[in-house]
C-alpha cells in the first residue's frame, strides 16, 4: 500500500495527490509517468509525474474527474492509501540546450509540462511557459510553473485572467513582436496540441507533444494506446508519451479517445447512483453491468 501524503483539490474536478513511492521518486526523469490501481478490483489509471522530491521520497501526481476511476480518486479518503504504483514508465524527456523553447499547457497538461520547463530550464535553456485555461480556475500550478520559467504567460477563453484567447493566439503575436523560439513542447487537450503543431509547423518550430492515449497494461503488449505518427504505427506508453508533434495523427488519436465514451458515461452514471461504491460496475465484453 502506497501512502497518500497530502490530497487536495486545486481546481473544479482537478487533485493534486503527493504519494510516498521514494525507489520512483529517485530514478524519475521528466515526462514519465506511473500507473496507479487503487484498489484490488480497480482498473489501471496512467498519470504523468508532475513533480517529484527524491529526499523526502515522494511523486506528485495530478489527476482530472473524467471518468469513474479518476472520480473515485478524488472521493477516495487518503488515509486508505493507494494499492499499486507502477514505474517509472515511458521514455523520458530528451532534454538538451536548444536555446529558446516554449513550453506551452493547456488546463490539465500543465502538470506535465511541469517538469519538462523545470529540465529544460535547467539544461541551460531560456524557457518561456505559455498555459491556457476556459478560465481563471483551469490554470493549474501557476506558481510552480512560473518558478520553472524565465517568463510565463496565460490564457484564458474567456479573458477571465491573463489574455484572453488561447495558447495559439500567445505563441504568434510572441513571434510576430519578434521572439525566436528553438524548440517547442506542447501538452494539452488533443485539439489545442493539434493546432500548436499546425501553427509551429507554419512558423517552422521543431514541436514535441505528450499523447494521453487509452491504456491498460503500460508495457507495450495489450496495444491499447496504439497511436499513427509519421505513418507508423506506435505505442504510447513504450515509444512516448512524446513524439514528433509534426508527425502524429490527432484525428485518429481523439477517434480512439472516443472509443468508450458511452461505457464511461454508464460507469459514472452507476457510481454516482451508488454513493461512490468504487466496486459498483463491472465490465463484460463490453458490456457495463451492474
């Protein structure tokens, strides 16, 4: 049983859980991530390291209600502990000095592009973090990102804070007022991670994108979160969770992403139905019964 040292919540739908996993926390390098089973009948939840503390042994996990797994995390007490954490896993981060990168997040994507800008940063290169929201409380981890940075900048959709329009909107009027960017890494909602890499691609900015894909077993085997980039076919969580963001089919990846939307709707429907029976649903054959 993994230790939950500290759960709270710091945006709607949005925990930051610190957990004691000190062998992950020692060898973690940026843009990996872990998979948590919360329980013996739980299924497998992957999750980006979104910081880490080698000395006091803890990772940093930040995790979104989307689904009835990720609703139960943030329900669950943390005094019950966490069942399974496996990893590090993925390849990490290729961090080099490339000069000036953007680091640009969109709402959740912040946490992991957390430790990519401090890497990056400290790899010796100017980094500039661009993070957008819908809103003012959709910008997750303000402070840690803008200690990452040498400058930072917001977006909201709605102009609720920062400037309003999205990171696209940032990132172009930056190079139109004259910033030269060497390296750019995106993560975010596919859509946003989409059109980052249509407008870096024009402006001719080598892009890196993180993929958040369906996946179960987290070794390559299953073939779950198979994703298509520069036509071939790759596994996200042995070959990434960064790629090319040139070369990835976003099309086919938020098709995939869909795939269970109706499932996962009945799950949360049931959970919410039953108080927050964790064990409440069970999938046959595709089937969610009760």
């Amino acid at each position: 049983m993994y230790k939950i040292v500290e759960k709270k919540f710091i945006a709607p739908g949005v925990t930051l859980a610190r957990i004691s996993a000190p062998r992950i926390a020692r060898k973690r390098r940026a843009g990996q991530f872990v998979i948590l089973r919360l329980y013996e009948e739980g299924e497998r939840i992957p999750l980006t390291i979104a910081d880490a503390d080698p000395e006091e042994g803890t990772i940093t996990l930040v995790s979104q209600r989307v689904g009835k797994s990720t609703a139960y995390f943030e329900d669950m007490p943390a005094e019950q502990g966490i069942m399974d954490v496996a990893g590090p896993l993925g390849r990490p981060t290729h961090v080099e000095k490339y000069g000036r990168v953007a680091c640009i997040g969109g709402g959740i994507g912040i946490a992991p592009l957390h430790p990519i800008a401090q890497a990056m940063r400290a790899a010796g290169n100017h980094v500039t973090s661009i993070l957008g929201g819908r809103t003012k409380d959709f910008i997750i981890l303000e402070d840690r990102m803008r200690a990452a940075s040498d400058e930072t900048i917001i977006c909201t959709d709605d102009g609720s804070y920062g400037l309003k329009g999205f990171v696209t909107d940032a990132l172009r009027d930056l190079v139109a007022g004259g910033f030269h960017f060497d390296f750019v890494v995106a993560i975010g909602p596919p859509p946003m991670m989409k059109a980052v890499c249509r407008l870096t691609k024009e402006l001719g900015i080598p892009t890196v994108v993180s993929l958040n894909a369906l996946m179960v077993d987290g070794t390559g085997m299953c073939g779950a979160c198979r994703v298509t980039v520069g036509g071939q076919t790759k596994f996200v969580c042995v070959d990434g969770p960064e790629f090319d963001g040139h070369q990835v089919d976003f099309d086919l990846l938020m098709h995939r992403l869909r795939i269970f939307d109706e499932d996962n709707a009945e799950a949360m429907r049931i959970y919410q139905a039953e108080g927050g029976n964790p064990n409440c649903v069970k999938k046959t054959g595709g089937v969610v019964e009760k």
